[in-house]
C-alpha cells in the first residue's frame, strides 16, 4: 500500500470541543502571537542591548550580534514549534488526524497557526522597525527622509 502525502490547514469545525478546550486554543494562540512578536523584535533588541552594555568595541559587538542573534532565534524555535503541537492536541486536530491516517492509510502534513502567525508579526515587526527608524530613531539620515 502506498502512502500519499499531501499538506493539508487542518482547523477543527466549529462546536467540536467545549468551552473549556476553546478557552484554552484562544490563551495558547494569544501566548503563540506573543512569541512570534518575540521572536522578531524582542530577540533581537534583547541580544544586541545586552551586547552593547557588555561590549565596548563596536566592530565586536557587530560582529558578537551577526552570530549571537540567529542562534539565539534557532534556540527559540523549538518554543514555537511547542506552541503550535499544543495548539493542534488541544483542539483536535492531531487525534483526528492519527484517526485518518489508521483509516485510510495516507500520511499529512498539518501546519497549522504558526506559520500565518510568523508572517504577520514579522510584518507587525517591520512597521515597527520602519516607524521608529523614521520617527524616533535620534539622527535618522537625512537621504532616507
């Protein structure tokens, strides 16, 4: 028997678990939002401030930045990856999916609200880039302006 592959979005039909379990998607969703914020903006300021009060030289602290930043937001990606298997048992959608795949015998993929949630802060964190660059940065270039 040969297995099919295929990507599906799975989200759970709307009355298929409680209140309780709603309760809780919503909380893991509102702390998954909060982490992919993190992930883009709070990571990076949070490495780079904590290297320039370490660092005095500013080509190390450059430098200490390019390398510390990436693997700091590597570090972090297994959290995201949590949150988002949390958010798929808590709902549902995994056991249904296990269920589906003793069935019929084909194996998906489900992604889930993480990648969406990554595009959109990453979008969230480049506004605010471009607004603090633009309006309260102190002596922004004047080329850009």
């Amino acid at each position: 028997m040969s297995a099919i592959t295929k990507t599906t979005s799975l989200s759970p039909a709307p009355g298929a678990i409680g209140a309780g379990r709603r309760a809780a998607a919503l909380f893991v969703l509102a702390v998954m939002l909060a982490s992919c914020v993190f992930f883009w903006v709070g990571i990076p300021f949070g490495a780079l401030y904590l290297l320039g009060r370490a660092l005095e030289s500013p080509s190390v602290h450059f430098v200490a930045g390019l390398i510390s930043v990436p693997l700091l937001m590597v570090l972090f990606t297994p959290v995201l990856f949590w949150l988002n298997g949390l958010y798929l048992r808590i709902t549902g959608v995994l056991a249904r999916l296990e269920a589906d795949e003793e069935e019929y015998g084909w194996s998906s993929r489900v992604s889930g609200p993480l990648e969406p949630m990554l595009f959109v802060s990453l979008a969230i964190a480049l506004v605010a880039l471009a607004v603090w660059f633009f309006v309260f940065a102190h002596n922004p270039p004047r080329s850009f302006i």
